[in-house]
C-alpha cells in the first residue's frame, strides 16, 4: 500500500459524520418486524404471491438465494449453472431462476434473479430452523435499509437522511467482489473490512493480511476448530482476542475473534482485512444506501457490552432426523476433555432436551459466562453416554 493510500484509509476511519443526501418526495417508509437467530436477520418474504418465506437479510450476498425445494414447491424454471462458492472450500451446486415478484413488507422488487442451491441441508442444518433464501444486494441496491437490531425491526426508506436522523456517524463504502467494505484498522494495521449480516461471528481474521501483518498473531490462540458454516461447508479458524478493532469513527476493545485459517474460499481473500459479523453489527442501529456507496452507523445499548461465544469447543448441527449432531470437536477445548467427538447426538444438557429446532436455544446455554459447567447426555452409534464439559473462555 502506498503512502497516500494510507492517508486517505487512516483519514476515512475518523469521519465523525457524513454528508446527507437532500431529501426528495418519496413514500412512507415501511416496517418490517425482524426475527434474530444466531445474530442473523430473519424477515419474511413473498415470493411470486405465494409465502411467507424465511428469507436472511445478508448485506454479505452479492446474489439472492433460494432453496432448491421452495423453488420446486412454486413450480420455477431452474436453469443449469456451474457450482458456487461460499466460506467453505467445497463448492455447492446450483442453478439459475427468475422470481417475477419478490416482497418484503408490501415492498416489491420484479425480475429478480436468484441462485437455486440446497440451503435447507447446508447452511439451513447449521441454523436450528427453515432458511428458504437469502437477500441481500439486491435489496439494498433499491432501497435505503435500516436494521434496528433493538426495536427488532427492518426499515425500508427511500430517504437517507430520513433514516439517520438522531446522530448517526456516516461512513464511505467500496465495494470489493460486491460486497460492502469500510476502511478499518486491527490493532495498528489498516485495511478495508467487509460489512456482513450474513455472518453470525464478531470479526473473522483472514489470513493473508495476518501474515503482512505479524503483530497481529495472537499470542495464546485456541487449537484449529470449525468457526462457521455456510456454502460450501464449514470454515477453519483459530479463537483468540482482538485487542483493538476501529471502523467508521467507533473503536471496540478485546473482541473475541475469529483467526480464519482457511487457505479457499470467501475467508481466503487476499485484499481484505477481516469479515465483520451479526456479533459486531447488532451492537448498532445501522443503514444501508448501496445507491451512493454509504452506511450510516448509531450505537444502541450494546455497543459496550461483552461479547458471547461458545465455551464448550462444539460446533453443532441439526440433522435431517430432527437431531443435533457434533460436526467438530476442538481439540484442548471442554467438549475434547470430555471425550465428546464428532458424530455425537446431542440429546439434553443438564436435563432440558433439544432438537434441532432448538439449536440456537442450546448453543445459548453453552456461551453463557455465568455457567461453570454443563452436563450434556449424547448417544454414540447408539450408546447412551454423559459428558461432563467444564466450559471456560476459548478465546483466551
């Protein structure tokens, strides 16, 4: 990076607020009630008159998705395409279709293609519930997006300046591969960070900026362990805690972080600093004008709280069969200790059951800070068994 492309990255990070378009005649603005899972957006979505469909709002989506089987059930014309990538290394099939009508709280968006690909057994097994699809650039191309993370809701608006009312700083977006990115810096190295909805993690660390910037590598990292999930499959990294994160004139302190260790994929990217996710982004009211390349931040009442992460070293799943399955064990972490491996069924933890339905519920319990232990009773190929995991901090 050059000198004047530092000036101008470090001179973008302490814009206190932005210039606002003038306000021009548009409609009333609409409110769409949000639902939140595993710090993803849920909203509901009609698709060619028919639904409601659960649909994530993904500012990380350059292209919308739809289940293979919702595009069966509304009888649309799929075409053959090449597989698609995503955070895994593992590309996923897919094809291409045209939905005439998509709309999200009486807002209606025509002609929209989508990406047809198999997310009720992919991304959908790892969420605890039915994912139909995800939008994202196409929404936000159109119109001006709030998500109020605190009311619990979407606000499409036509007017920026409307929507940022109340002190909210503004900040420049490029974009990269079509996805959104702010100027940030991790500790003292600067870089461009991808503004991403559809992730349920705090910052996820790539790899290529780690290793142009060592005094990034964390000093008591966790062991390897899957971190995420999504297309194509699960995605590698190591916990530790970021010690300084800034962006768009906010600065966060001693964020448990994902050190991405995938070397494919959308985490791999050599021009990126680092993925910010739901953990990071619920801590604001924030909006989305894709049109003329800006988001505008408001910190809401959990900006300054800490974060939560899993303590258990268990990244969980459901299963086809209405179960939760252990896809990874962390090595050194509670859940190894206990002898837990992957291929268990998680049955109950400290008594109270769980399915599939109930993963996010589940994995709740395994974050909590104020629990020291938890007893979970699993089968293994059929075996009943008890692991007693003694959950601490994995991030260090």
């Amino acid at each position: 990076m050059t000198w004047r492309a530092r000036l101008a990255l470090a001179a973008s990070l302490a814009i206190p607020c932005g210039a606002r378009a003038a306000p021009t005649d548009t409609i009333e603005p609409t409110t769409v009630p949000m639902t939140l899972v595993n710090n993803h957006v849920y909203v509901d979505v009609r698709l060619d008159g028919k639904g409601p469909y659960h649909f994530v709002l993904d500012s990380g989506a350059p292209y919308g998705l739809l289940d293979r089987t919702v595009a069966s059930e509304l009888g649309i014309g799929v075409k053959a395409r090449g597989p698609i990538g995503g955070v895994g290394d593992r590309p996923a099939p897919a094809g291409d279709a045209t939905l005439a009508s998509v709309s999200i709280g009486g807002r209606e968006l025509t002609d929209r293609r989508f990406i047809v690909t198999p997310l009720h057994e992919t991304i959908g097994a790892a969420e605890g519930r039915t994912l139909d699809g995800v939008i994202g650039s196409d929404l936000f191309e159109t119109i001006v997006t709030t998500i109020d993370y605190t009311r619990g809701v979407v606000v499409l608006d036509d007017d920026f300046a409307s929507a940022t009312r109340g002190g909210a700083h503004t900040v420049p977006l490029r974009f990269h591969g079509g996805l959104p990115q702010v100027a940030c810096r991790l500790e003292r190295a600067l870089g461009f960070c991808t503004i991403d909805t559809g992730s349920r993690l705090g910052a996820t660390i790539f790899a290529p900026f780690v290793a142009r910037n060592p005094a990034l590598v964390p000093t008591h990292p966790s062991a390897i362990g899957v971190d995420g999930f999504g297309l194509g499959g699960a995605a590698y990294g190591r916990l530790a805690r970021l010690r300084k994160l800034a962006f768009g004139g906010f600065v966060l302190r001693d964020l448990a972080s994902d050190y991405s260790t995938q070397r494919e994929g959308a985490f791999a990217d050599p021009a990126t600093a680092a993925n910010l996710g739901g953990a990071i982004l619920r801590r604001f009211t924030i909006t989305f004008d894709y049109r003329r390349q800006r988001l505008a931040l408001r910190p809401n009442a959990a900006f300054s709280l800490p974060d939560r992460i899993d303590r258990s070293g268990l990244f969980l799943i459901g299963t086809d069969t209405g179960t939760i399955a252990v896809l990874d064990v962390r090595p050194d972490s509670p859940a190894a200790e206990a002898g837990m491996r992957a291929g268990d069924i998680v049955i109950a933890a400290d008594g109270t059951a769980f399915a599939a339905s109930d993963l996010p519920a589940l994995r709740d319990v395994l974050a909590r800070p104020d629990r020291a232990r938890t007893t979970l009773r699993t089968t293994r190929d059929g075996d009943a068994r008890e692991a007693e995991l003694r959950l601490r901090d994995l991030a260090g």
